[in-house]
C-alpha cells in the first residue's frame, strides 16, 4: 500500500516529540501530537517497523499495570559528519541525536581540489566507521561542511575564494558513489550555526552565530532552522564594508571589508606590523592569554567592528541571541566585549532589550553537531520519511 | 466525530493549491497534492461544507462526461481591512481573494488615541460592510495595521513613539467586541510588505519590502511567510546609523539615524533650509515631478544612503528582491536609482547577480491587501480549519 504525506506527516510530528530524550505513553503522544489515538498507534507501529522508535517498558509507572511507553532510538543508525576547513578536518560518525561515537582531526589542504580531499575524507570515514563498530548499512548519510558559499539543493561550490577546482563539483554525488549513502552538503558557518542552535540554544527561534577566524562570515537561523537566502549566499557579513576604513585592502579584491579589519588574519598582520610576529587566529589568541596589551586592544577594536555590522543586522532581524565562535573567540572575553559594546549602544532598544550575545558552547565540535543533525533532521522531515515508509512497504 | 490536525492540514493543502483561481478536478488535485484519492475526496466535501469550495462544472472537458471541477469561492466570506497611518486610514472590505470590493479613505489623528480612532475605524467599516451588501455574520476577521511596533501575537502596540495612548492598548479585544469577528494586528510596513509580496512578487521567496515616506521601514518575507523577529520589531531599519551623518538629531532622540537623513521629513527639512519650503513626503514628490533640480539631487542622495543600510541587508539575507515603497517613492526613478548605485556597488556578486530592485507596484493599496491576506491565511491555516471543522461537525 502507499503511504500518504499526511501519514508521513504525522510519523514525523511523533519523532519530532520524542527526540528530546524522553519516553511516552501512547496517551501521551496523543496529547501532546493532537493526532487521534488509532493514527497514533498505526504511525507508532511504522516507526518501531523502521527501528527509529523502541518500546521503554521501564517507564514510570503511575500504578496498577504500566502502559508501554515509546522513545526515540537514537542508535538505530548512525551518520559520518565532517568538518572540513582550509588545514584541516573534524571528522565524526553520531548517533542520532548528534552525540558523537567517535572523532578525528585530519589534516589536509583544501586547495588541493575535491578529489584529494574527499578521498582522504571517505577513507577516514570509513575507518572510523569501523572504530564505531558499525556497518555502512547503517549509515543514514553523510554530512559536509565546506570552507565556502555551496549551492545547498545541489550540493555544488560555487565560485569559492580559497578552495580551487571545487567551483561547481558534485560533492555529493562523489562521496555517495564512493561510501553509498545520501548527501548533504553546506558551508562551514550555516553547520556551525545550526550545531551550536541544536545542541545550547534551541529555545531562541531567531539566532545568528558568528564564525571569527582567518575570515569572518555568519549562519543564520530563523523560525528553529537555517536560513540560507535565495542564493545560498546568506549571512556573508566579512565583505560588508565599513565605511571608515576605505583604504584597507581585501582578499576578495575589494577594500574596507570587515574581514580586512577585524578577522584573525587582518589582526596576526597588523601585529606583525607592530613588531609582534603572529600569522595565525591561533598566534593571536595565545598572545591575547598571554596578556599582551597591544594584542588584546586590536582584539576589543575587531569586536567593535564586528559589532557595527551586527547592529544593522540586529535592527533588521531582532534576533533572540548572536553567538560568537570560531578560532578568534577563544581570545578570552575582549572580542565579545568589544561587539556588544557597540550592538546595545547602535541597535534599537526593543530590539536589544531581551538580546543576549554569547560565546560559542559547542566550541570545535559546532561544524560536526550541526553537520549530523543537518542529515538526521533531513531523513526524518515528512518528504524523506515518505520514502522510507512506501520503502519498507514495498519490501 | 473529531478533525484531526492531519484532516486539517489536508484541507489547507487543498486549499493552498485552489486559491491561485484555477479549478481543479479530484484527479489534480491528487496528483499535485500527493494526498490518496479518498483523501481527497473527504476534505473537499469538508471544504464544500464551509462555503471555501464550490463545484465548478463549466471546466473544460477533453471529451466524454466532464468530470467534476472544483474552485475556491472567494466570495464565500468577507474581510475587513484598514490600514491605519498617522494622519488618516484607508479602510476597505475584501473578498477572500484579497480583492477589494469597496473602499474609503478616512483622516483621523493617530494622537487622538485608541478610543477614538477604532471607533471611528469601526463604524467606517460598518458602513463599508453594508455598502458591499454584506451582513456582519460574514465577516471571516478583521486585519489592523498600525503605524508603530506592534506585538504581533496579542496585537497590542509596544512603544509606539508616534501613536501616544496606544502603548498597550488591547486593540484585537477592542475591536472585537464591536464588530464581533477575530482581529489580527500589525505594523504597517509589515502588511504593506505582505500585501506587495502576495500580489505581486509571490515567486519570490525573500523579499525586503522598504517603505519610504514621513519614516522609513522595513518588511521582511522570508521563505514566503512575514518575518517579525523575537519582539516584532524586525525590519527597523529608519534608526540605523549612518558613521558619516553623525550630527544629524533624529526624532527617536539618537543621532545620525537613517531616517534623520532620507525621509521624506528630512528631505522636506533640506528643501525648507534652501528656501524651497516643503513639509511633508507629497511636498518633495510634487516637486521632484515639477523638476526642482535641488529636489531630485536630495532623493538621489536620500536612495543612496538607504542603500547602504540594504547592502548591509542584502549582505546577511541575500533576497531574491526589493521593493521600494512608500510615498517618496513616487517621485519617479531617482530614489531607487540612488538605492541601486549604491546595493550593487557594495554587495557581494554572489547575492546581487539575480537581486531586483524595484518600485511597489501595489502603490497606496499594498497595506490593506496586506490587512486583508493576513486574516484569510490566518483564518485557511491548518489550526484554525481544524477549530471552523470542529464547529460545524458540532453542530
């Protein structure tokens, strides 16, 4: 028999609550679901078939005979998840509520083009794959984050600045081939945003998350999901120009962009200018620990910088919180200093009133958090669990 | 017998695909709401059963016994609108298509508080009513739009700095118990951007919609919904700060604010200055179509400088388009020419190689079409079908 989207629908309202953690009676799936009692058995019934929901008998029991409680199966699968930046990638396989089995850093150099790097990238999968102890038929997907602007729908980069001969390459159809699992493919800040929502700030419906590092960009989420504009391109803060600093040159070719000013590779150059040599977002945040003044005062200045392309964003979009990760947040609290100083003096009161700007939480892990919930969250919208339904079905 | 929410939502789906005007047989709509046959069946009688559906058996036939079309009946139900500025109201009842079936414009005093211009709101539109031969039973709601924050949820106004008296104000309970139908409220740029989007711009799916008049606002559609942000203020851009006008006072008490510097107002106050007395955004456009050479230099300016604050925008959201509003927006090609200069010379290539920028094209009517769609989608959503299902099953 076929299975309706309407069916679909309500498989994925059932998992969607009992993703949290925690099991429920069939009475309370239909409290909490709205969805009658019979279309909750059936669509109960259809996620223990798939092996995403079990039965936890051991719930608690009010008295008298227990009722069977269900609860969301997070190792009925699991999904490889990679970071992949300029010098290096985190590699990791999860379960599915994103909590990671086992990890890996590798380095590699992104500009050695696709081929290379996602072959290395399959191979270590695959290992860790076999670390885990899991089967590649237990793979429900692959997640990857790329150091720039990717076409979300194909997969594809398109015209990244410092990743040549991946313009336009078909990452997914390319891993799927070698480790035949589905795809999917964003850039590095949009995983990020989405790891550091899902894992610290999920109550916050609107949040922009601000990667700091050799480059500047941001991951917007609105309304619980990424927000990736018509072009895939949204949240591309570092070429924002400022309007005071029209004489500093960029690497995109234009001049007083905000990752020229405020961005780890603009701060270890202005440095080494000054006679403290430094060339990497990680020289700067050491000499920053190590208490130099002339560190920490360029650090405050790129907070206030990034601040005053935030406050524009914060009146446009009144988000409920910025988060501030990448590399160059770890400099202590200078830099988010420096960006709230400047967000709650320029934006609107009603917009900043109940704002919080925060450090990143989730740290290094935010890219491989977001990566896998990227996959898991696609496998279980009502389109994918059609197809999975109709599959067994069929079968 | 109950409705679910998975009845309902077939029902809104139904509908969504019927309220482009176009009938559909029970075939289509199978095959493009990818709901079963029988599905379909059930929830077009629900449909037929509210008056929202009508059988439409004059559709075209390739030959044999025409099979049974299907059409949603914008005339099934009535709503009215007003969009309320500061110094008058245009008031109109809609059919559920969102078009206007009678009109007027009203003057009134924002200042003189809520009281008294919902009551007079009301009574105009109670009028209107009987003019458009409609009893009050027919009214599927009410849509308000107001000219200050508005927190959507309650549809109170929050700090509205020009409408004193209203900060608070209970306006859906006001309103509700005169005219005794559910009231949905919101600010006025968000309705006018509504109602731009829906009527003429619904392909894409992220819009900026710039009102530039007295103020200058904001209206955010994002993935073809209205975007509010965490307090209903998303979309302020009037008050974000220009670096280089810093002298300039604005009437929020800051200084350098956008709208300090290309709103009609400010634009008014230059002209003033040189002798050239203008008062209000009618004023500037009376002159600039006149051809005052000092005029059409100041709103060239006046689109350059909103144009640094949408690259910024642009920058973050990457829209599909812009739509510039508004009453300064009549004064011909020079505003969005100076909006143009500016957006495509400061954004990323990425986000502007599909951008459109463009002039409203529901002009003075964007608002209370706005008004107006935002009650029939609110009162067409899967919750409320399933509560108008419940009722009549009840009775």
């Amino acid at each position: 028999m076929g299975y309706s989207s309407a069916q679909a629908a309500g498989a994925a309202t059932l998992l969607g609550l009992l993703r949290d953690g925690r099991p429920r009676t069939r009475a309370e799936l239909v409290a909490e679901s709205g969805m009658g009692r019979s279309s909750v058995t059936e669509r109960v019934d259809d996620l223990l078939g798939l092996g995403l929901v079990t039965r936890a008998d051991n719930a608690p029991s009010t008295g008298g005979r227990p009722a069977s409680a269900f609860a969301f199966n997070p190792g009925a699968r699991v999904v490889l998840a990679a970071d992949v930046g300029a010098t290096h990638a985190k590699i990791t396989v999860s379960d599915l509520s994103g909590a990671v089995l086992v990890e890996e850093d590798l380095p590699l150099d992104i500009a050695s083009g696709p081929e290379v790097v996602l072959a290395l990238v399959c191979a270590r999968g695959e290992d860790l794959l076999e670390r885990a102890g899991r089967a590649r038929d237990e793979l429900l997907g692959i997640g990857l984050g790329l150091p720039g602007p990717v076409e979300h729908a194909s997969g594809r980069p398109t015209n990244p600045p410092i990743m040549p001969g991946w313009d336009g390459f078909d990452v997914p159809g390319h891993v799927r081939e070698r480790l035949g699992a589905p795809v999917l493919v964003d850039n590095d800040v949009n995983i990020m945003a989405l790891g550091e929502h899902r894992t610290h700030w999920y109550d916050w419906p609107h949040m922009l998350f601000v990667k700091v590092a050799t480059g500047i960009g941001c991951g917007l989420i609105t309304d619980g999901r990424l927000y990736r504009g018509s072009q895939g391109v949204a949240g591309d803060m570092g070429h924002v120009q400022l309007p005071h600093v029209s004489e500093v040159p960029c690497r995109c070719g234009n001049v007083g962009c905000l990752e020229a000013v405020a961005s780890g590779a603009a701060l270890a150059a202005r440095l080494t200018e000054q006679d403290i040599p430094a060339r990497t977002s990680g020289d700067v945040v050491s000499l920053a620990r190590s208490g130099s003044v002339p560190t920490l005062t360029l650090v405050r200045q790129a907070g206030r910088r990034i601040g005053e392309v935030l406050a524009t964003a914060v009146s446009f979009l009144n988000p409920s919180g910025i988060v501030i990760g990448g590399a160059l947040s770890q400099a202590g609290e200078h830099l988010i200093a420096g960006v709230r100083e400047v967000v709650y003096r320029r934006s609107l009161p009603l917009a900043t009133q109940d704002l919080r700007i925060v450090q990143s939480r989730a740290g290094e892990r935010a890219g491989v958090y977001g990566a896998a919930l990227m996959v898991v969250e696609h496998a279980l919208s009502p389109e994918r669990l059609t197809a999975s339904l109709a599959a067994r079905g069929a079968a």
